[in-house]
C-alpha cells in the first residue's frame, strides 16, 4: 500500500491485532491438540476393524492409552481451546469493544499450564483412565488438574465474554443484545452452569483422593457429577457451530437470517434445557431412582426443540441465498449453493452429518432403545456424527476464512480445503455407519477387540462388514486429516500476505429488533439464568443430596 493512504481497513486491522494474536493462540493450539489427537483415530478405527496396530506404536502401551489421549485432546482440549479463542473475538468485534488483554492472556496461559499436566499425566501412562475418568479408576493428580485448569481458563474467558457485554450494555441501555453476542454470552452462560458438576466432582473428590488426602471416592456420585457437565459440555461445543449456521452462512450464501428472533429462542433454550438431562448417560445406573431418570429424559427431549427450530432456519436462510442465485424448484435451488467453496461445503457436509447424528441421539435418549446399545460401539458411532463432524467439519469449515483473517495470510490450496472437507465427511459417515451397526450387534464400546485373548477370539465373527467398513473410514480420514492439515499448516506459514480484514467476519449485518417486546424479553440474561439453575436445582438436588449423604467411598484401582 501506497505511503500516506491509510484505508480504513488498514486501522482497524491494526487497532484489533492484538485481539488477533490471542484468538489466533487458543484456536492453533486447539487444532494442533487435535492434530495429535486425529492422528491416533485410524488405529481407534482399525482396532474397530479387528487389525491392531497398536503394537507399532512403541510410547503407547495399549489401546487404552491411546484413547484416553484421543478422546482427551479432540473432545476437551481442542473444542474448549477453540470456542474460547471465538467466543470472545466475534462478540468483541461486534460490539466494537475491546476486551481485557491481560486477562485473556492469563486464561490462555491457566489452560496451557493445564494442558501440558494432563498430557503428561496421560503420555506417562498414569493416567489411562479415558475422557470420561469414572472412579474407582484412579489416574494421577496431574491429570485431574490439568483438566481442572482447562476448565477454569475456559470460566475465565466466559466471565470476560459476560462483562464485555455488560460494559456494552451501559453505554446502549435501551438496545438489546447484537446476536453474535446474545449467541455468544448464552453459550458461555450455559458452560458456566453447567461445569458447576465436573468442577466439585475434581475439585472435592478427584484430586484429594489422587493426591491421597481422602481414601476414598463414590463412584455413582462421581458418574454423576461428571454427566451433569458431561451432557451440556456437548453444546458447549456445538452452539459455536450453530453460531456459525445461523449468523455467517447466511452471508457466505447470498441469503438471510429467516428469523433473528427463532435464533435467539433456540440458543435460550439450550441455555434453559442442557443441563438437567445428564441422567440420560446413566440409564443403567444403580443408586438414582426411576422417576428422575425419567423427569430428565422428558428434559432431553425439550432440548432436542432448538436443534430442531435450527434445522428449519438454517436451511431456510440457505434457500433465500439459493433462490437469489436463481435457484428454482422444490429442491433445484440446493445446486446454486455455493458447492466450489470449501468452507461452506465444510458446514453444509457437517449440518448433513448432524441430520443422522441428532437422530441417533433421539434414539439414544429414548430409555428402552438406550438399554440395546449402550456401552457399545453404537455411542462413539453417534459421537463421531455430532462432535467430531457436525462441530468438527464446522469449525474446518469456520477456519478456512478465519485463519487468512486472524494471520493475513492467504488461505493455502482452496481445492484441497474443499477435499479435505469431503474425505472427512464421507470417512466420519463410514465410521459411523461401521460403529452403529456394530453396536447393534453387540460389540463393546472401548475395547481393544483387535487383541483379544485366544479364548475370545471369533465371538464379533457375525461383524466382520461392519469391522471392514469401520477400518476402510480409517484410512480415509487420515488423508482428510493430511489433506486437512496441508492446508491449516500452508496458510499458516504462507508467504501470501493479504491485507489484514480483507476477509472480513460474515456478520450477518442486520439490527437487532430494538422494539420488539419478545426480543427484549429474550434479552433478560440474567432473568434466564435464574431459571435455568432453578430447573437443575429440581432436576439435580434430590439426588445429589441422597447421594452425598450416603457416600460409599472406593479406594482407586490401576487396570493398566
Ligand atoms: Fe449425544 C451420548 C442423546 C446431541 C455427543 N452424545 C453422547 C456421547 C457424546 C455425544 C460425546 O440420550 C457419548 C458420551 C460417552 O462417552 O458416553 N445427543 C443426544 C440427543 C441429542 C444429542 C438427544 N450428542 C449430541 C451432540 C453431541 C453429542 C450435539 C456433540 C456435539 N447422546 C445422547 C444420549 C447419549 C449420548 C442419550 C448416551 C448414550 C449412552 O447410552 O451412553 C440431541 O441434541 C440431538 C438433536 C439434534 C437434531 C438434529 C437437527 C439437525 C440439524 C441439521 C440441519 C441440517 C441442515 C442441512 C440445515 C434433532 C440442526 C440441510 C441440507 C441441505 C442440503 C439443504
Ligand atoms: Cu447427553
């Protein structure tokens, strides 16, 4: 750029730089988190497919270990590394202000400290424990508490996401909430809420008795503790998702938010609805009572209303951009969507992906169809559809602008994003179809079936198409994830600068219905909250009382 002409591009970029750098460090740290972890699916996939590739793996002592390190770094490092760089960037541009550097830097560097613990506690085999680590299964100190710290960084960054909205809210008394940040502080809101579980469940329980201060810990209150974040904290990571469907597709489309109002609605809901359902993991669980599993089943139900509310706008702001591009016929216009661009096809792939996955989680939260398939590969089928590709393929999909944007680099091989984009949809599909239907027909989740005794050997024999369909979604989801990453790591590194802000946030760029009484009402954050903690006080207290007053505390057990 010529000397003295300073567009306004130029200013901004340079006034959000800082803003930049620290989204730019949680969101690379995430996907380079998920990197390691992504690398190790093929042999998770490839044991489903009865081939052990474990033994090739030296500084991996068993399948276990390899999992607790893919589960931990793809499910709870990446996805709250991710949506804490994003939840802060987009509600601070949009309200235009600047949030606290030092803070985000502080929760950055709480999260990393705790990243690196559990990661040690997990390579050093000490703590193979999976990512659900149910007692009496007993990992180390370290690794309870690098969980605990991610947890707090993420609450950190929630609180800094609830004040910028409320210094916002000073200045504008009499304007409700833009929607990328009424999106924003409902995600946050629920997190805070809902990670009240797994925050007592370490803090109290886990690393006292892994430090050996307390001898013993209940296991059915820990399960218990650890489901009642454990079913929100999959919001957690799909509301960035729905952010992204609902306020950029749009725009990236040519078409319109069909309605701001339905959107808002639905992120309330989750707010209201995701965290007294987490009985709907412990169907089978002794020790809580048939009635409040099904008082929480009933809630599971009612969360399953905003997916729904999202499926229909989203697809309708989708027409309206189709329809402008001269889309004709009942479902013609779906060709003039933009199917060259990778990171809408990305979206457009993991919103398919979730039409199966949502289905499979109904299926799942319905008490008698749960009873055939829990604990078998059935489950990580349905998780690989929600999390890992409807949230997953997203968030690629959210990189691809996101990246050249926060770096001023330009995006690196746009045909291979597109491809990437493809081979992780169709390997994720394969899996799943490979593990539902080995769910069905019995076969366990989380075991190491590709070393089986000599005694045992045969007994999945009746799954053999499903065991090879499983292993061949292996192999091409490692070239999605080189493909993936070629891309990720070229951008990153490119020599193709472009001017920072040139690619621009898809902000849906609409005012919010300042007047609208509905809208102001939906703006009650606070109101809300109450709420929602009152229907987990119904839901939960009863329970939670019985079980913390008749403790039945194990000493820990080591299996590996
Ligand atoms: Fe689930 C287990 C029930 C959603 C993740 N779930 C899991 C586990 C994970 C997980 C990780 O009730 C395993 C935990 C473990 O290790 O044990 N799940 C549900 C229900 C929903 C649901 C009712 N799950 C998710 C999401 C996840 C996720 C989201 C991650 C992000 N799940 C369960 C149950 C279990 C469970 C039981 C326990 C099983 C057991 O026995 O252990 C609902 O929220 C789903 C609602 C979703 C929909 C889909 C709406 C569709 C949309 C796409 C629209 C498409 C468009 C494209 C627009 C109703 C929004 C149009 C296309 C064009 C071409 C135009
Ligand atoms: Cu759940």
């Amino acid at each position: 750029m010529a000397v003295g002409t300073i567009s306004t591009s130029t200013t901004s970029a340079v006034r959000w730089r800082p803003e930049k750098r620290v989204t730019a460090a949680f969101v690379i740290t995430g996907l380079i988190a998920l990197l390691v972890g992504a690398l190790l699916g093929p042999f998770q996939a490839l044991n489903y497919g009865d081939v052990n590739l474990y033994r090739y793996l030296p500084f991996l002592k068993s399948y276990y270990q390899g999992l607790t390190l893919h589960g931990v770094l793809n499910v709870l490092v990446f996805t709250t590394f991710f949506n804490c760089g994003v939840l802060i960037y987009f509600p601070a541009r949009e309200l235009d202000l600047r949030p606290s550097m030092a803070w985000l830097w502080s929760s950055y560097a709480v999260m990393m400290v705790g990243l690196v613990l559990a990661g040690v506690a997990i390579v050093s085999n000490s703590s193979t424990v999976l990512y659900t680590f149910y007692p009496p299964l007993q990992g180390s100190w370290g690794f309870y508490t690098g969980l605990a710290l991610v947890v707090v960084g993420s609450l950190m960054v929630a609180f800094e996401v609830v004040r910028l909205r409320a210094r916002w809210r000073r200045a504008h008394p009499r304007q409700v909430t833009p929607i990328v940040t009424y999106m924003s502080v409902a995600t946050m809101l629920m997190w805070a809420l809902a990670s009240l579980g797994i925050v007592v469940e370490v803090v109290v329980f886990l690393i006292p008795w892994s430090a050996g201060w307390i001898t013993g810990v209940d296991p059915e209150l820990a399960r218990t503790l650890f489901w009642f974040t454990g079913h929100p904290i999959v919001y957690f990571w799909l509301l960035p998702a729905y952010i992204s469907w609902y306020a950029f597709i749009p725009k990236q489309v040519g078409g319109e938010l069909v309605s701001d109002t339905l959107a808002r609605l639905a992120f309330l809901m989750f707010m209201l609805f995701s965290t007294p359902v987490g009985f709907h993991h412990q169907f089978t669980d002794p020790g809580i009572s048939g009635g409040w599993k099904l008082v929480q089943n009933i809630l599971t139900f009612f969360v399953v209303i905003p997916s729904l509310l999202t499926a229909f706008t989203v697809t309708a702001s989708m027409e309206i951009g189709a329809r402008r591009n001269g889309g004709r016929g009942m479902l013609g216009w779906i060709r003039k969507l933009p199917w060259h661009d990778g990171g809408f096809v990305a979206q457009i792939l993991a919103m398919i992906s979730f039409v199966f996955g949502g289905a499979g989680g109904i299926v799942l939260a319905s008490f008698n169809l749960n009873v055939l398939v829990h604990n078998t590969a059935f489950i990580p089928g349905h998780f690989h559809i929600t999390v890992g590709t409807a949230v997953t393929l997203t968030f690629f999909g959210m990189t691809f602008w996101l990246i050249p944007h926060l770096t001023g680099r330009a995006l690196h091989a746009p045909r291979l994003a597109l491809w990437s984009a493809w081979t992780w949809f169709v390997g994720m599909m394969l899996f799943a179809v490979g593990m539902h239907w080995e769910g069905l027909l019995g076969v366990p989740r989380r075991a190491w079936i590709s070393n089986m005794s000599p005694a045992l050997q045969g007994i999945y024999s009746d799954a053999r198409v499903p065991q090879v369909i499983t292993a061949v979604s292996g192999v091409i989801l490692l070239l999605a994830v080189i493909f993936y990453f070629t891309v990720f790591f070229g951008t990153l590194f490119s020599s193709r600068r472009i001017e920072e802000d040139s690619v621009a946030i898809p902000f849906p760029g609409r005012e919010a219905a300042h007047g609208d009484p509905m809208v102001r009402a939906l703006d009650r954050f606070g109101l809300w909250f109450l709420l929602a903690a009152a229907i987990v006080a119904v839901a939960y207290l009863p329970t939670l009382i019985h079980m913390f007053t008749g403790q039945l505390g194990l000493p820990g057990i080591r299996l590996w």
